[in-house]
C-alpha cells in the first residue's frame, strides 16, 4: 500500500502530464468498478495530501507528472 512519503516523492518527479491521461486511467476505474470505484479514488489521492477529482481534471491542461504515476498506483490499489 502506497505511504504518504512515497507519494510525496513521486510529486516531486519533475515533468507534467497531459489530463488526459489521467482520465483514461480514471475512466478505466468508472468502466470496472462504478461511481464507487471513483470515489475510492479520488478519497485515496486526498488521504495521500494529493486531492484531485475526476470532473475537474481538464484534458489538455498539464499536470505534474508525479499526479500521473501517483494516480496509477491508487487505481492498482483501487
């Protein structure tokens, strides 16, 4: 299970990430496990101090790269 520290390492990552790619992994999420599903997500990414919510995610914005490896690991958990 992923720490606090590991995830503040993984922020610290330098590089940025399209929300598009965050949405694919989260919309995998939405596909298999439901609304539920993506609420655990985005609880875990706010219990790891990286809070992030599916609807506010915009698709060509970037973000640090950190969120995209980051929100990997809490859909692997998820």
């Amino acid at each position: 299970m992923l720490t606090k520290e590991e995830a503040e390492k993984l922020m610290k990552t330098k590089g940025e990430i399209r929300g598009m790619a965050l949405k694919v992994d989260w919309d995998f999420i939405i596909e298999t496990k439901g609304e539920e599903g993506l609420k655990r997500v985005e609880a875990r990414m706010a219990e790891l101090s990286f809070p992030l919510k599916h609807r506010e995610i915009k698709q060509m914005n970037f973000y640090p790269i950190g969120f995209g490896a980051l929100s990997l690991l809490v859909v692997k958990e998820i």
